[in-house]
C-alpha cells in the first residue's frame, strides 16, 4: 500500500516542529504503529522538513535562513531555491519513501510557498502554483495540520530561543499576511487541510492532531479506531 504524506503548516512559532515530535511518539505509544505495521498497511513513520529535507536541502536552506550573505535576497530568487529544495525532496525522498509504504510527518510543504512567498511577498500566485507542480511532480499532501496561531504570538515564542533566522526578521506586517495566506488556503481547500487551534498549552494542541491522526487513520486503512494511550 502506498504511504501517505501528512504536513504540518503554520507561521513561525505555532509549534509545528513540537507537534511532529509528539505526533511521532504518540504514534508508536497509542498502538497505532504495530497495529498498522502488523497489519502491513504502513512500514515504518519518518519525520522530515523544507526546507532541508534532504543532503542538498540542507545547504540550501543554509542559503535562504542565514544571514551569511551580503546582498539581499530577490524574491524570485528565494522562490526558486524553495522550489530547488522541493524537488529534490519529493524524487528523491518522499517518493521513494511514499512506495515504501511509509507515513511521512513533513515540517512544511507547499502551502508555506503560497503563503510566505504569495502573500508575504507578493509575488503571483498562479505562477507559485505552476511552480509548486514542478517541484513536486503532482504530489500533494494526503492531509495537513495548519497550526492557526496570531502572528505576534509565534514570533514571540521564536524570540525567547534568542537568534532570529533571515525570514523571522522581516517585519510583523510580512507575518501578518503569511497567516492571511494560510487562513484564505484553509477555507479554499477544506477536504486537505485541517484547522487546528495552536494557542492552548502543547498537551492541547497535541490531543487536537491525535484525534484528527485516529479519525484519518481508520479512514484510510479501515481499521477500527483504538483507544488512545498517550
Ligand atoms: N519557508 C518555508 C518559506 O518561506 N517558503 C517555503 O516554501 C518553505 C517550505 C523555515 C522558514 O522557511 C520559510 C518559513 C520559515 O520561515 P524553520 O526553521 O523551519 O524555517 O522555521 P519554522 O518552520 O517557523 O520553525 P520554528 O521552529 O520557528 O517554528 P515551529 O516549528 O512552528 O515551532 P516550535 O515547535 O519550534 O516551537 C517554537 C517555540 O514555541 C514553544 C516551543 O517550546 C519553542 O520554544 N511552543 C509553545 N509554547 C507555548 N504553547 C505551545 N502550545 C507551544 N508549542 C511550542
């Protein structure tokens, strides 16, 4: 059985990184894992991200979040290296992974290009969209947790880490409408992406996406849905 790619989305600071992190261990606690893998509708679960999924994703997101170089960065040109990222990781990741019938937890996807790269920086949106299909080949997410957290309260989650990567140091306004751009996506593609509230404490927000994860589980390897442990 093919695997199934779930992402996670939001502004910066909504506790995406956190969440696939707990969703990971939860997955294997709740039962779920030797459930589906005794079963042998998954075979294993990985986590990964974007940018830096892969060995060249990892130098090119060294490119777009550090601050190393002395020139702005144009925004094509930022565009184009999401998308350079991107389509190494769907070939020569996510694919193969996808045939091995693996459940992949994805920090970030496409969704953030239309969002940061669309309404943050304006450029067009049917061009991102063109762009996003080249990247991926046509892979699309199977489902994915927007994270909905005001843009002033993830920055100022990022903040108490102390340094601030390339894009976290644009002003609030790009912020404001990254988060515009993930609202408008959400009601646009309801059947995709799934709203979860990020303001509560983490042990919220996580019980949130176990009880989205159960319901989707059972849907699309119809099993009955277990008892959450954890
Ligand atoms: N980008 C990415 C684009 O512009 N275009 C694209 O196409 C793509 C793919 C990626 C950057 O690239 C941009 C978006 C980003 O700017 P990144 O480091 O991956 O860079 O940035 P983020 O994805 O934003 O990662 P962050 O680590 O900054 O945010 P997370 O993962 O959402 O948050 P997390 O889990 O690290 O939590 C942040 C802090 O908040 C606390 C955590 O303990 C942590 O300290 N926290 C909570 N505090 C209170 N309540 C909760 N519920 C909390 N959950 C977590």
């Amino acid at each position: 059985m093919r695997g199934k790619l779930i992402v996670f989305e939001g502004v910066e600071g909504c506790g995406k990184t956190t969440q696939l992190k707990r969703s990971q261990q939860w997955f294997i606690d709740s039962g779920w894992q030797s459930l589906l893998q005794a079963k042998g509708y998954v075979s294993q679960l990985i986590t990964t991200r974007e940018p830096g999924g892969t060995d060249l994703g990892v130098k090119v997101r060294q490119l777009l979040l550090e601050q190393s170089i002395a020139e702005a960065m144009q925004s094509r040109a930022e565009l184009l290296l999401y998308a350079a990222d991107r389509a190494q990781h769907v070939d020569g990741y996510l694919t193969p992974q996808l045939h091995q019938s693996t459940l992949i937890l994805c920090d970030r996807y496409t969704d953030s290009t239309i969002a940061y790269q669309g309404y943050g920086r304006g450029i067009d949106l049917k061009l991102i969209s063109q762009l996003n299909d080249i990247a991926t080949g046509g892979l699309e997410s199977d489902l994915t947790l927007w994270l909905d957290l005001d843009a002033e309260t993830g920055l100022a989650r990022t903040r108490q880490r102390g340094t601030l990567d390339r894009i976290e140091q644009a002003d609030v306004s790009f912020h404001h409408r990254v988060q515009q751009g993930f609202t408008e996506l959400a009601q646009r593609y309801p059947q995709r992406i799934t709203h979860i509230d990020a303001s509560p404490p983490e042990t919220e927000v996580a019980e949130q996406i176990q009880a989205v994860l159960s319901q989707k589980f059972s849907e699309w390897y119809g099993v009955e849905r277990i008892k959450d442990k954890g």
